[in-house]
C-alpha cells in the first residue's frame, strides 16, 4: 500500500484493494474517503466492497467520486466538507492518489492557505501539482495569483495514450524502427496485466501473479513514462490535457487507452460482485472467485453471461463456461449441474465456421443456450437475475432465472474522455480508417487496441498486428520510410478455450475471413486440438511479455499496400 502524508490528519494513496482494509486500520487511519469512480479500471475493485470491509474493520468509509481532470468548485467543497467531518486520520484515495492530492490542494487554497506552502507540502508528498497553481491562486484570490508559478508544458514527437497491450507494442514497435526517435507513453498504473490470461486463472490454470507485472519494468528504452491519466484531447492545437492540469503537445498522437467495463450498468451488480456466487474473469481480483465457485459447486445452476458487442475479447464469456464444465465433467459432477449462456448476441459465435465444433461442445456439457438475452438486473443475495430478451421482432420481455453460480461480463464501452472528445465517431470509438488506423479526420493521430472504431475483433492479438501497421504509417508520415502504407487486415484470434488441454484457434480478420497462422496440417484452427491449447499456456504469454511488448514483430510484419 503507497500511502503519501500530506499532513498529520490527512493521507493519499492510489486505489487500495479490499485486501489493504486491515493495514489501513494497523496504520492508524480511521476513515477512508474514495475520490475514484467505480469502473475507471479493468483490475479496480467497487466503492461498496471496500465500504463493507471498512465497516467490518471499524473504519469509517464515504464515497465523493470525481472525474478526472474535471474538478469543479463543489467537489472541492463537497471534499473540504468530508475532511472536515470524518473521524481523523484520513486516508484518502483514487487511481493514482492525484486527485485526491488535488482536491485537498484546491481546497486549502479556498481557506486561504498560500499557494507556495501548498505546494510544499505536495511536492513533498511526492506530488507535482504545479500544473494546477493557477487555479489554486483563483481560489485562494487574486492577490495570489503573482506568486503562482507557470505550468509544466512538455512536447513531444510522439505521444501514445494508453500503457496496455496496444500502447507499449505500438511504443516498442516505434523505438525499433526508429531508436532516437522521442516517444512519451501517458499512462497512470503502476500494474500492467496479461488481460488474456485471466480466463486460465478462472479455471485454476494459471497464478494470477503471473499475469501482472509493474509497468516500470516493460516502458521500452528511451521512452518517457508521464505517469497521469488523461481528461481532454485538444487535437487542433495537437495537445493532450493531464489530470493534475498540465498540457502536453505532441507532434503525432497515438490513442490506445482500452475500453471500460461498466459494471454499474447493470442494476445491483456492483453490491454483490465477489460473493454470493457472483463473479467475472474481467477483473483481475475476481478470476481466482470463478475458480473458487467452480471448484465448491456440487450441484446446481450455473449462469454464463454476455453484454451486446462490441466487447473485450468476444469468445471469453463462453471459455469460462466450457472451462468450468470441462471441470465438473472430470470431477463427476457435471449431472448434477444446470448450465445456461445467456447472450445478446443472436448466435453463438460470429464466424459461422467455428459454430459447428463448439455446438459439440455445447451438447457434451449440456448447456442451454438463450439467444438475445441481455443482462440488466441482479439480486446476488436472492441469486436471482433478470434479462431482456429481444424477440427477432424487436418485441422485448423479461426473463428471470435463479443461479447458484453467476459469471457476468459486463457492458463496454470506450473510455469516457474519448467518447467526449472531437476524436470520437458517433459510437465513441475513436474513429480511425480500418486499413491505415490513421484518424479519419486529423490526420496526425493514429488509434489502435480496444478503443479504436476498426471494426476487428478487440483482442490482444488484433493489437500485436496492429502496432506495426500503425508504427510503419506513423514514421512513413513524419518522413522517416518511404514507400506506400502498411494495412490491417481485421485479423484477430480467439483461442477457445473448449476444455482443459485443447483449444479451437479461431483467427479470422475482416467480414469473417479466416486467417490462420499455421497449415492445416500442422494446426486446424477448425478443430479442438492439444496443439493450439500449448500455443496458448505456454507459448502465447512468453510473445506477449517477450515479443510483443519488446518490439519483437513475430509473426506480426505488417503487409504494404498495392
């Protein structure tokens, strides 16, 4: 837990986990006040779970959620007025502990507090706030405004948005082309995830320990790490706005922050995710549950769920399903279990050649499928839930079942500061030309990873072909390469996890066009195989830690266009 003092009555931190709840109370802290929304972040826990274990601890806990990069006068009020009110000592926190710094900062300004001591005690918190001294001033007065010292503008010949999958190969891609080349990645975690190996921890195959690792330890050489999340793009003056008020230029802009899971868009779901049976492999803390409620269900009703698309890595509400049954069935236990998938979607999959094998599977394990069935409610207390089905009509009802186990993926969407910005296309992807993943209208920006509008699959394999394609158009723009651009042909892999120890390798890229990696003879995608099920366990993190994110173009050269 990396809690900074910033006085006697008053600490921040990044977000602190469920986990950190008794080392909060063994520090001395008697409160905690979360400035975080719930569902900034895949791996980041909700306010009600970190409430109920604070009450259980004896601590006070209050929720003042605000957005980042978006303070206003009554958030700095509403903030000022819970310092006041909670029991003291108070460790407030939100995705990094920036905000939170912030909001004390702006609030000790409206009491009257100059500016320069403020600052002091930021900067030795470890907290550079100097971005924000201007409106500080504002609220201290206008007297104070001689003594506010300028911001921290930095400019850089590329920008990339985002430290996930996209963003770092796309940073590695660049560097590898191009050493000198002076490349800046904003992004606030400390912890970068192997987001697809999440569905493996959720069957008991994997330690999550090995699907993180610090995101200090995979920045490429040379690249500058800007260790802030972004509010606002400004791509007329070719800026990106931080959340502690600095503004930083860029020559060319790469945009891939990912997606954000919605969690509260479903009615009652954040109350009881993590108990009571409810539990998802989209979250980092949350796999090893699966395996747990998979490993204790004797018998019962198993629920699997999908949101409407577009959504991360489309085929893994279905894993966890075949997973967990492939697990009942070799522990004898499979009769005795109800399964059902319930998913928007109107089939199965949305390559008609993969269909077929994983019907077999379907039957083997005796799951019910409910086509166009969305999730919008859940009691986990009650182990109800309750869906809309959408007749092929248009006509929707209501459809409630019980569970003794219930895995749900939440609705996705696009980060909010790039649904609201001018980058975004009506649907809130950042709109980009599906073959170059060079932005439509500004024409030095690029996108790529989850957040882009191509219409691929949103998967960490789309991303490691992609990042070459937007590396070589990007340098080819600045005058770098010469030659015609590199396209992106859609591809994208599902590895369909259909039973412990074998794989369906569905690969496939634009309009549903099959694009295998292998031969047939030495690898049918089509078909269940041991082989592609090691190409996932042991082969697949190994290019991902070392190949994709080291600028290691494996397999992944982009093709020019003719």
């Amino acid at each position: 837990m990396d809690v900074h003092h910033i006085t006697r009555d008053l600490a921040v931190a990044p977000q602190i986990r469920p986990d950190d709840i008794p080392a909060v109370a063994s520090a001395g802290f008697r409160s905690i006040l979360c400035n975080r929304p719930d569902a900034e972040a895949p791996d980041q826990p909700n306010f009600r779970e970190i409430e109920r274990l604070a009450g259980e601890g004896g601590l006070v806990a209050r929720h003042l959620p605000v957005t980042s990069g978006r303070i206003t006068d009554a958030d700095v009020a509403a903030f000022a007025a819970a310092a006041d009110a909670l029991p003291k000592p108070t460790l407030a926190y939100c995705g990094t502990g920036t905000r939170s710094a912030t909001l004390w900062s702006l609030a000790e300004a409206r009491r009257g507090r100059a500016v320069a001591e403020i600052l002091a005690a930021t900067t030795a918190a470890g907290f550079d706030l100097r971005g924000a001294a201007s409106r500080m001033a504002a609220q201290a007065g206008a007297a104070q405004a001689g003594a506010a010292p300028l911001g921290t503008e930095q400019r850089f010949a590329v920008l990339i948005v985002g430290g996930g999958a996209a963003g770092l190969a796309a940073a590695s891609s660049l560097k590898a082309r191009k050493p000198d080349l002076e490349v800046a990645v904003i992004n606030p975690a400390d912890i970068h995830y192997y987001q697809p190996g999440w569905t493996l921890v959720g069957a008991g195959v994997f330690d999550p320990a090995v699907t993180a690792r610090t995101m200090a330890s995979l920045i490429p050489d040379g690249v500058t790490w800007i260790k802030a999340g972004v509010v606002a793009f400004e791509p007329q003056r070719k800026a990106v706005m931080l959340e502690d008020g600095r503004t930083i230029g860029y020559d060319r802009l790469v945009v891939a922050p990912g997606l954000k899971l919605d969690w509260g868009g479903i009615e009652g779901l954040v109350e009881t995710l993590g108990r009571n049976g409810v539990t998802s492999n989209y979250r980092f803390d949350l796999a090893p549950y699966t395996w747990e409620l998979v490993r204790n269900l004797g018998g019962g009703r198993a629920v699997f769920t999908q949101p409407p698309m577009p959504i991360k890595c489309a085929g893994a509400p279905q894993k966890a399903m075949y997973l967990s049954a492939d697990h009942w069935r070799r522990a004898g236990r499979l009769k005795q279990i109800g399964i059902d998938l319930f998913t928007a979607t109107p089939s199965l999959f949305g390559v008609k050649e993969y269909v077929p094998p994983l019907m077999e599977y379907v039957r083997r394990y005796d799951a019910k499928l409910h086509f166009r069935h969305n999730l919008t409610r859940i009691d986990g207390s009650a182990k109800r839930a309750w869906f809309t089905c959408t007749a092929e009509d248009g006509t929707p009802s209501t459809v409630e079942t019980a569970f003794d186990m219930i895995h749900v993926v939440p609705p996705q969407q696009a980060p909010d500061f790039v649904r609201e910005s001018p980058l975004a296309d009506p649907s809130g992807w950042v709109e980009v030309d599906p073959a170059s993943l060079r932005h439509k209208r500004f024409t030095d920006v690029y996108g790529l990873g989850d957040a882009c509008s191509a219409p691929n699959a949103k998967t960490a394999a789309a991303a490691r072909k992609q990042a070459p394609v937007v590396a070589h158009n990007l340098l080819r723009d600045m005058g770098f390469i010469e030659g015609p651009d590199a396209v992106y042909d859609g591809y994208g892999s599902c590895p369909l996890t259909v039973e412990r120890g074998k794989i369906l390798l569905a690969e496939f890229g634009y309009g549903g066009k099959l694009l295998p990696s292998f031969p047939s003879w030495l690898l049918d995608g089509t078909k269940p195989s041991r082989a592609a099920w090691l190409l996932k366990e042991r082969l697949l993190p190994p290019l991902y830690w070392h190949g994709m994110l080291m600028g290691r173009e494996w397999m992944a050269k982009p093709k020019r266009a003719v």
